[in-house]
C-alpha cells in the first residue's frame, strides 16, 4: 500500500493519531484530498475511502491525492452519531476549528491546515447517521469557485445536487463552508444510512470518487465504458424541519419524495399516543434526509425538505 502516514492531533488528554494515505503520482497534476467519518459512524463513506486510498498508485496518478479514511476517530470507537464524544460538539459546525479550543475544534483546526488548505480541490463523504435515512445528494457551497464545485459535484454522479447559498448556510462551520471560504472547491457528499454498510451505497461513493478524479484529468487511465449521465435534480438550500415537543415521531413520507406545500410529513405523538401533532410541509420540496428514529426531542430535527432551483 503506497504513501501511508498519519496526522498527529493533540488533544488534552492524549493524542490522536489520524492514518491516511498521500501518494504523488508520476506526472504532474491536481491535488485532490478526500475525507470521510467527520461523523464516525456513516459507515458507507469510511469503507468507499478505505478501498479508494487502497487502490491508489502513483502509476496512474497524475497530480497528488490525499485520503483520510476516518477523521473523527474518537466517534468512530465509541460508535457516537454526529459528535466528537471528548466534548459532545459536532465536528461538521466546529470548523476552521481553534487549536486552543476543546477536542472537536483542536481535531478541525488540523484538519483545516494539514488536510483543507494544502489541497486544491477537496471531497467530504458522509451518509445518513444513525438515526437518519437518506437519499443520495451532493451540496456545495456559495464562492466564488462555485461553478467548479457544481462540476464536482455533478461529476459524483448521485441524483440530487444542492447549493448552498452564503447568507442561509444552515450548516456553519462546515469542511465544505470553510473550503469554500479558502477558495477550494468542494463538494459534501452523501450515499447510505442508519449506519449500514451496504454495497449498494459503497459503490454509490466510489463510483462518485472514479469520476471526480476524471474530470479533473488525474486518472489518465482508459475507462472501461462511457457511463450515461443523468442530469441531477437541483435545489437551493433547504428547511431544517423541527418539532416543538418531544415525543414519538412516525414519518409519513419517504426520502426523495417530491412535496407540496400542506403535504403531511409525519406526526409526533406522545408515549402512549396522545397529543398528536401533524407535521406539514410549510413549502414545497423533497425531504433529502429524514430522521427515522422515533425519539425526538423539544427542539429535533425531524427532516431537511430541499427547495427546488428556481
Ligand atoms: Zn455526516
């Protein structure tokens, strides 16, 4: 296995060695990094990462490729969704990170300068977490490289493509929101969920992965076939849907599904079923990601409803 190293975090108590891969190819060419497990337990992006930095050699590279297989170690060992254990905050809202700040900002602030900054173009895998279903998409940020993120990001292949605009980026703090402030372009991108490692969605990313690497023109390689290329459907952003009360939710509705304004999403009731609440979409949209645990509580996030592009 070519170019395997590790990034060195330290943290309070202890470090934290990262493993990756860098390898440099024979010719000259971009640099691509690609990151999974942000989110330790989105099992799908972590093994895509794992078999792409496996089969990378210099032979066939042209440029240089960095491949990080699981970021948020911490999370991964604990089996945690959605937060670095060490101080419980969400490793995708605590970047560019703070190297005096508590693990989760001291992990990004490293990720930032040996990973994020060093790159010319970046892709961040993840899948649903846990508790979320979910279907495929790829988001890129507002910047001004967003035409070449929006390229990435078609060229990952998946159905759904959301741009995020600057001024209502509900996810702050982000490795494709600070890319983007860096001016790298950069996608997000999401196949699988609930935390299973099927093949199906492994597949998902690494075929996204093989076509990234041809359009920038660092795999030189003759493709096996032309693979048809459907357009994705496009959207701005999304609604962050919450409920109110805590109690028992019951979607009503799948991922991918195309809404109307008024449409039923789901009810939260209590325990024993009492007090339900119904749930409608406030506008139209299609939920790209949906929490399927029952349990929520005051204030938790039930589904992101995606706006389409006007
Ligand atoms: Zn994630």
């Amino acid at each position: 296995m070519h170019g395997v190293q590790e990034l060195i975090v330290p943290l309070t108590d202890g470090t934290l060695s990262v493993p990756y891969v860098d390898v440099t190819g024979a010719s000259p060419g971009p640099h691509l990094t690609v990151i999974a497990g942000i989110h330790g337990t989105e099992y799908t992006s972590i093994a895509a990462v794992r078999e792409f930095a496996r089969g990378l050699d210099p032979a066939w590279i042209c440029g240089r490729i960095t491949a990080v297989p699981v970021v948020n170690l911490p999370a991964f060992w604990e089996r945690s969704p959605f937060v670095v254990p060490l101080d419980g905050k969400n490793l995708n809202r605590s970047f560019p990170g703070d190297p005096a700040g508590t693990a989760a900002e001291v992990l990004a602030h490293h990720v930032t300068e040996s990973f994020i900054r060093p790159s010319d173009y970046l892709l961040d895998l993840h899948a649903g977490d846990l508790p979320e279903a979910l279907e495929p998409f790829a988001l890129y940020d507002e910047s001004p490289v967003e035409e070449e993120s929006r390229r990435l990001a078609h060229a990952y292949g998946l159905g759904h493509v959301v741009r995020q605009a600057r001024a209502g980026r509900t996810v702050g703090g982000s490795t494709s929101a600070v890319a983007a402030d860096l001016g790298i372009p950069s996608i997000t991108a999401e196949a699988g969920q609930n935390g299973i490692l099927d093949r199906a969605s492994i597949d998902r990313h690494l075929t996204g992965l093989a076509g990234v690497i041809r359009l920038l023109g660092i795999d030189r390689r003759p493709a096996d076939s032309a693979v048809p290329t459907i357009a994705p459907a496009e959207h701005d952003g999304w609604v962050w849907l919450r409920t109110s009360t805590a109690g028992w939710w019951e979607p009503a509705v799948a991922v991918g599904t195309d809404l109307d304004t008024g449409d039923l999403l789901g009810t939260v009731t209590g325990l024993l079923g009492e007090d339900r609440v119904e749930i409608r979409a406030p506008e139209p949209g299609v939920p790209l990601f949906i929490t399927s645990s029952p349990a929520v509580t005051a204030d938790g996030l039930l589904m992101g409803l995606a706006r389409a592009r006007g």
